[in-house]
C-alpha cells in the first residue's frame, strides 16, 4: 500500500480539510488560510469535448481542486445541458494535479459569514448539495477518476457517479467533525450502507481510506494504477455509447489486481463492527476503552485519539445523522443535511463550525473552544434542535426535478456498494 508520509507536508499546507494521523501515516491535511477570491471563474471548470463524451476537468489545483459557489453553478450548467443532448453519450470528471477534489471551500464559507454575507453562505450550501443531486440521478453514465485526495464535498461528487474509478494515489475520507460540522453532501446515505459499521467509524473519527479499501467496501466500483489513465482516458474518448452497462465492462478491462497488506482496515473488522455497533458515541468509546485496555490495540489506541480532536456535540450530531440515513433516500439525506447545515452555521444552538475553522484552517493555532466541551453536557434537546429548520419560514432544500430519461435509479447505483 502506498505510504503517504512523503506527502504529508503537501496535503498540511494545502488541503481544505483536516484528517488525523492514521494508521497508514498521513498527517493532518489543512488548509493554509489564503485568499482564494481571484480565481478567474471561466477557468475553474474545464471541458474536453470527445467524440460522444465530455471530460469536465476540476481546475483549482493550488487548493486542491476545492469547490466552491462558481464552481458548483458551473458544473450544474454543463451537466444539465448534457442531459438534453443526444451527442453526448457519457460524462467523465477528474481533477487537475494531485487532488480529484479535497472538499468544499470552507475557509471561503468562513469569511461570508464574518463578513455578513450570510445568503452567499448559504448559497454556496445549496448549489453544491444541488449538484450532488443531480450527479446521483443522472440519466446518463458518469465516470468520476478519483486519482488523488477525494474528501469532504470532492467524496459527495465522486461517490454518487455510477462509476467510480481509484488508483493507488487515492485518499478518502469524510473528516467534516473535525472542524466542527458534520458528515454532508449526501455522505449520511452512503455512509450508512457500508459493510457493517465503517460508515459511522468513518464519519466520527475522519480517518482515510486507500483507493484499494475504496473497492473493497464499494466506494469504488473500479481500482486501475494511476500510470495508466492516459490510456484509458484516451480509450473511453473512442467509445460510443450510453449503455451504463457497457461503460462498466469497458472500465473492468483496464481493472489492475488489488494486493492488501497488514493495514488494511478490513483486518479490524471485527473489532470495529464490535466498538461502532453501539447506540451512543458514550459506548463507543467505552468499548474501544476497554478493548485498548485489553488488547493494547493500536488501531483502538489512534482511534480514541481521533474521536478525543472532535467536538463532542459534532460526534453526537453525525452519529445521529448516519443512523437516520440507513432509512432515508438520498433526497430526505440532502435535505436533512442541509437543514443540520444550517444549524451548524446560523442556528441558536453549539456553532463549533467557525471555531474549527478558525483554529485549524486559518489561525493554525489547533486549539479550538469546543462547546460543550464534554460529552455529558450534550443534551438530547441540544442534538435534536440541530436537526430542525431554522425558522418555520425558512425554505428547505430544494433539489432538481429527477430528468424523466433518468434510467439510473439511486438504489441501482447504491447497490454496487
């Protein structure tokens, strides 16, 4: 497996959120804090247009390829235009460097809401939820390459394509508690149908998975080595059709054999259905807790110290969050998850949001104010009020139509999981 420890002062100054030291060695990913206001917005999103295809290219790669407001109305522009044009038979998106894409440009979100620009904050919201959507329900076949860091709001674009391609160079991981938020983009629908409980060890604790273990729990329905996308980008340029099932077959014929070693977390199966069963992050950790004291588990070990960097109320919230999602479609996710956002950002109760932000992203000083600071001091009343509309005329979500030619239906791509 490949070692991410050459990289990590990389992703520490550059990537958009933050992920704990894991058991296969990459540091924490955060963000540098600078202004990011002059990208030009017609360069953002490119678009190689191939005989029946179109390759759309995300093209920030000084911040990792992170999406934000433009970005998110650009993509929506495209893809629906596609939708409608028979010349176009499949869609195909990558990023630009070494980031498929690295999250939602929080820093960004952050400086609307100190400045007062609060509806451009929640634009930003909406338009990337929006887009999710309308990726998970497309009509067409949707190829996301996912060669490099895939996390946050880049995981939400990539994990609901009908196809998604890993390499060896890919790194996953939904890390949204650690700045005080919680696991979005439609993340509390995937997440809750993983094998066993790795959807709530994933969301609770930020940690990363590797482009094999992608594949192995579903994430991902292909895995080819990275050397070789040129030729299978070149060759998908050549094919004509829009037949899912052909573009399937076509990505397995460029498939490359998966090796796993000894860290692979598939091996802590056992021990993590065991400790991440439980009904209240309360449990968790005492399980974990007891099996550390035991065993003297490593993994247990580093996993305690993830969950001890997040804020209390943020693990409550998320756990509660993927708990529900196992019995929600992905529109009732995205529209819960927003109402959570919200809340997170704008509400009366805990705003851990900014804190985190702040302390990790842009102060850099990784010693954030949690409130509450301990897990008994979080209410029921607290984490329920989280998951309510702001205000009894704020307007929810609202999502694109479903297009009627969309053949693809949600549980058809859920099912390759």
């Amino acid at each position: 497996m490949l070692s991410f420890k050459t990289n990590s002062q990389y992703c520490l100054k550059m990537c958009r959120f933050p992920s704990l030291i894991s058991n296969r060695g990459l540091r924490s990913s955060l963000n540098n804090g600078k202004n990011y206001y002059n990208d030009h917005p017609h360069s953002l999103v490119l678009v190689e247009e191939r005989a029946n295809s179109r390759t759309v290219i995300l093209n920030r790669p000084h911040v990792l390829n992170a999406l934000n407001t433009s970005m998110g109305a650009l993509l929506t522009k495209q893809y629906e235009s596609w939708e409608n044009n028979s010349g176009v038979d499949f869609v195909v998106i990558k990023g630009n460097g070494r980031s498929f894409c690295a999250g939602g440009d929080v820093v960004s979100a952050y400086r609307m809401l100190k400045e007062g620009r609060v509806e451009e904050c929640k634009e930003f919201f909406r338009t990337l939820y929006s887009f999710v959507y309308l990726v998970a329900t497309y009509s067409k076949p949707h190829v996301a390459i996912m060669d490099g860091i895939t996390m946050g709001g880049g995981a939400g674009i990539a994990v609901h394509a009908s196809y998604r391609l890993a390499t060896e160079k890919t790194v996953f991981a939904m890390p949204e508690v650690l700045i005080g938020f919680h696991p979005d983009v439609g993340s509390s629908y995937y997440l809750s149908r993983l094998p066993g409980h790795l959807g709530e060890y994933l969301g609770l604790t930020g940690a990363t998975l590797s482009g094999e273990e992608m594949l192995f729990c579903g994430l991902a329905t292909h895995y080819s080595l990275s050397a070789r996308l040129p030729l299978i980008e070149e060759q998908l340029g050549t094919l004509l059709t829009d037949d899912f099932s052909a573009v399937g077959t076509f990505l397995g014929k460029y498939s490359d054999p998966v090796h796993l070693n000894q860290n692979h977390i598939f091996h802590k199966f056992e021990i993590l259905n065991k400790c991440f069963s439980h009904g209240t992050v309360e449990e968790i950790i005492h399980a974990l807790e007891s099996e550390a004291a035991k065993t003297k588990d490593e993994w247990c070990v580093s996993t305690l110290e993830r969950l001890k960097e997040a804020p209390p109320f943020s693990l409550k919230v998320s756990l509660k969050s993927i708990r529900q999602g196992r019995f929600q479609t992905l529109e009732q996710c995205l529209m819960r998850e927003y109402r959570m956002t919200n809340q997170a950002i704008f509400g009366q109760v805990p705003n851990n949001f900014c804190e985190g932000v702040r302390a990790r992203l842009v102060d850099k000083s990784f010693t954030p104010k949690w409130y509450p600071l301990r897990l008994e001091q979080v209410t029921e009343d607290m984490v329920n009020a989280y998951f309510e509309r702001l205000s009894w005329d704020e307007p929810d979500l609202q999502l694109p139509s479903p297009n009627k030619l969309r053949g693809l239906s949600l549980s058809h791509v859920m099912s390759r999981m």
